[in-house]
C-alpha cells in the first residue's frame, strides 16, 4: 500500500535486507517514506532492481535513484564493491575494516539525503546501519550518525533558520541480524525482494560465502526462518 | 607550474574567485593539489570550463569533475542556481538565507571530497568558504566546517584505523573580500580566468548586479584593484 499520507521522511534503500526492514519501521510509525538510492557504479546492478522492488512493495510515496559516479575510472573506485578487487568469502569475522568498504560511502549518501529532505521539507532521515551484525564499517556506529546528525542542524537553511531539526533514524542500530528479520518478517516484509550478496553469480545468484550471504544466513538461521533467496552455494 | 610534489591534498575548485584564491594558497603551502569540481547541474556551465582554466593555471597536480544531478528533474532543484527561481538583482546585503542557496550543496562537496582524499591518501582538503563577504549560506560558517571535520574523522576507514587525522583547511574563513582579492594577486592569481556571476548573460559576461557580481566588484574596488572581468552592466 502506498503511503503518501503522514510526516515525510527520506529512507535509504539499498534494496538489501536491513534498508527494507527500516522502510516497513518507518512506514509502521505512519511516514510517508521517500525512498532514496544510489546508482554510484556498484559492480551490482541487481541491487538497485532490488532497491525498486523494495520501495514498491513496501508503500513509499516516491522512489528515486540518483546517480553518482564513484567508479575507478571517476578517480574513485578502491573498494571491492565498485572496481575489481576481490570480494572475501568464507572469512569468520575478525577485527579490521574489510576490502568492501566505500570511501565515505553513508558520509555520501546522508548528504544527498539531507539536501533532498530539505527540499521536501522532511526533517527525519532513515538509515538501516546497524553494529551487531555488520561488516564493520565506520560509518555505520552510532558516534559516526550522532556527528551527521549534528553537521546536518548546522548545514541547512532550514535549520538554521530555526524551522525545525533533523534527526537521523537508526531504527535497527543495536539489533541482531536475527532480530532486524524477526522485526521484519513482524511487519510482512518480503525478503524475497531484497538482495544482500556482494559478489553475485551471473545468473545473479547470492554466492552464500561473502560477508554478506553469511551474516544474512546467520541471521534467518538463528530467527529461526527461512530465507526466501536462493544461493548459488547453498550452506 | 604543476605541482605534483608535496603531502597530497584535495582542493574544492568551483571556478570562482575565492577557490582559485583558495588553490594558490595551499599551492603557497606546498600541497600536490588534486582539484575537485562538481557538474551538479548549475545552470550556467561557463563555471566548469573556468574551474578546468583555474586548476590548470593554479599548478593543480589534476582536476576532476564529478557528475551529480541535482537539478529539479531529478527531485532537487529549488535553488536559483539549478532551477528558474530568479537570481535577486541590485539588493544590498539583508539578513536571511538568500534563493540562490543549494540545500546541502558543501556537505555534499565536503563528503565527496572526503571519499576521494581518502582514496588519494591525503589528510587535507581545502574549500574556499568565507562568512565576511558572502552570500549568508550556513555552509560556510565555521562552526559548519569545524562539525565536518568531526564527522570526517569519525566517517572513514583511514582516520578510524588510527592512520592520521583529516582537517578541513577554510584559508578564506575571516576574510574580507578585498583581504582575499590581496591576498590572491600576491600569489599570482589570474582573477581573469574566473567566475563569479549568478546569472551570466547569453554571450557570457557577467550581469555586475546578482549578489555574487556585487561582492566581487566591492571586492576589488576596497583592494584598490582592477577586475579584469568585463561585466554586462558595468557599475
């Protein structure tokens, strides 16, 4: 159902497991949800398919894909996810920022966001950045979303001149992987739909073995459902 | 003179008066300056071939243009400088936010020029803002730009990993104009090959009536200075 009714927010959707379940949070606490995703040369189109299906399905007013060449050719590249280096698989986790890391990637995006949610007149900014079971990226912690928060009341207009204030929403921030699909599937969210893997096959299959695949099998796993994907290597 | 020697740093370069001001000072510093500009869909695009001229005479040791849209089309829009709000004629300065502002537009800057000081290995980024004769954006206000570099150094892999520590450079920040246009014309900048004006006429002469046109030609006549710029309506 589309909800064009209620507060305007702007949700990131990156068309994977824990952007989806932030948008059904936010469309549950009666937003009208704006959904925001990035076509900045992943290697992975699939996701911003992904991203389309999500928002549909999940009742955002709007859907908009805005293009930002972060590409290797573009002088940016250095991450597993936009030029060739290779992606980990079967890796435990283990202390350290992995190769999948995008150079100030949320940084990024956040501002987009917040340029756009100005322009609507929306002052709440979701995000599904969680630090349980996550890739370790620094601009998923809470300190690093506390900072944006703070940069966005001081960078606007429209804060500045005293309308209103920006809050950035984390809703799956201290969740486990378990717990954001039990939250989910809770609020009728189609997994199905969504695309987690960083290394498809090219029959666009999730590989089941990157950082990713096992963080979302670990988590239906341990939620006690099954994930509706199926997996090139299935566990 | 290229200057690809010296600790890299990455310079936001609009084509304007203060970042070509900006490159010479950090130029002056003995940075390898890898210069930044932005096709965000401004309207008048006589900016990027000025950028392209001030990089490449500010001894840049390369220039990038980074493609965004952020025009109305593509759901931003609402500024005088991407959209058809008209550009403000004749005014003396009044307090307030004026329609020429871009929601967001130096936080997006900023974090794009983040990513890419981090892909380059550089600590430094240099952006040319000034809050003594500017156009009141909230973006260029100090205290902006000190929670940008907070959030920088919480944002990335390179500063998390405990490598170094990024600081944003605003060599322009308590500046008059005429305190600028000196300091400039002492490095050698060649003001001729910049651009200011909000609303260019159709053969490209700058109007010399838009906010921007005014606080330059202030500028110049407080430095006791000749603008070598030829401006539609000569003041």
């Amino acid at each position: 159902m589309v909800g064009s009714q209620g507060r305007p927010a702007v949700v990131l959707v990156s068309g994977g497991l824990d952007s989806a379940t932030t948008l059904a949070i936010a469309r549950a606490e009666s937003y009208a949800c704006h959904a925001l995703s990035f076509d900045y040369s992943q290697r992975h189109r699939r996701e911003l398919d992904a991203a389309a299906a999500v928002a549909k399905a999940g009742g955002a007013a709007s859907h908009r894909i805005v293009r930002l060449d972060l590409s290797a050719e573009a002088g940016f590249g250095r991450s597993a996810l936009t030029d060739r280096t290779p992606v980990p698989k079967d890796r435990r986790r283990r202390p350290g920022i992995p190769p999948t890391y995008v150079p100030a990637r949320n940084t990024i995006f956040l501002s987009i966001a917040l340029g756009y949610a100005e322009i609507l007149g929306a002052w709440d900014i979701f995000i599904g950045a969680n630090v349980i079971d996550y890739s370790g990226y620094p601009d998923c912690r809470p300190e690093f979303l506390q900072a944006f928060e703070e940069l966005a009341n001081l960078a606007t207009a429209a804060a500045v001149e005293g309308c209103g204030r920006f809050t950035i929403h984390a809703p799956l921030i201290g969740l486990t992987k378990a717990q954001i699909i039990q939250r989910g599937l809770s609020l009728g969210v189609d997994y199905s739909l969504t695309h987690s893997c960083y290394d498809p096959s090219d029959d666009g299959l999730a590989c089941g073995r990157c950082d990713s695949c096992r963080l979302r099998l670990g988590g239906f796993a341990a939620a006690g459902a099954t994930d509706p994907l199926r997996y090139h290597h299935q566990p």
